[in-house]
C-alpha cells in the first residue's frame, strides 16, 4: 500500500532528517487491511533510526506527538485501528519541544525572535 509519512516538530531527526517518505507497506500475513497499529510498527522498525522511544511508547506514539491521517486528528478516526487506504497522508507532529530538539519561534513578521 503506498502511503505518505510525513515528520514535523522535530520527529523528522529520528528519521535521518527527511522530513517525507514516500512508502510502500505490506498489510501483515493473514489481513487485508492495514491499521494504524501495524504502521506504527513498520514505522519503528524501517524509519525511525534513533531515540525510538522520543517516537513509540508501547504499541503507540508517545503523548505528545500528533497523528493525522489526511489531514484529520487520528483520535477521531479510532487511533490504533484506523484503517489506511491507497494514497492516505499520514503525518507525524511532535507538540513538545525540548530535550534534544532545536526549537526556533519566528513572530508575525517571519523574523526570528531570540
């Protein structure tokens, strides 16, 4: 199934700094539909090559990373077992800043503020 991972918030780091990857995943043996879940693994074991667990916590993300699944909150549309489909644009965001990611605020104006 090809899917489109993006990475924002930092997220992108743990995944050699490419913010988009362009994917092909192969729902598990025995189903015919990919989920959320099955992601999330094949996400932790192909992409994320360092800090796995700044990303998972468990067979999920870690409280503070944002999922949307074409554009839509993914705890709207069942989290674990949302089903994906040919095409879907799955998006990773980090909310929480700190630690070992750089955070830089720009206001209105597109300026960096210090």
């Amino acid at each position: 199934m090809q899917l489109t991972l993006e990475f924002g918030g930092g997220l992108e780091l743990l995944c050699d700094s490419v913010k988009v990857h362009n994917v092909d995943v192969v729902p598990p043996k025995g189903s015919e539909r990919l989920i959320m879940k099955d992601l999330l693994s094949w996400v932790g074991t192909n992409l994320i090559k360092e800090r796995p667990e700044m990303f998972m916590k468990g067979d999920s993300v870690r409280p503070g990373v944002l999922v949307l699944v074409n554009d839509c909150d993914w705890e709207l549309s069942g989290q674990l077992d949302t089903t994906l489909e040919e095409k879907d644009v799955v998006v990773f965001i980090s909310t929480l800043h700190g630690g070992g990611f750089e955070v830089h605020i720009y206001n209105c104006g597109g300026t960096r503020q210090e």
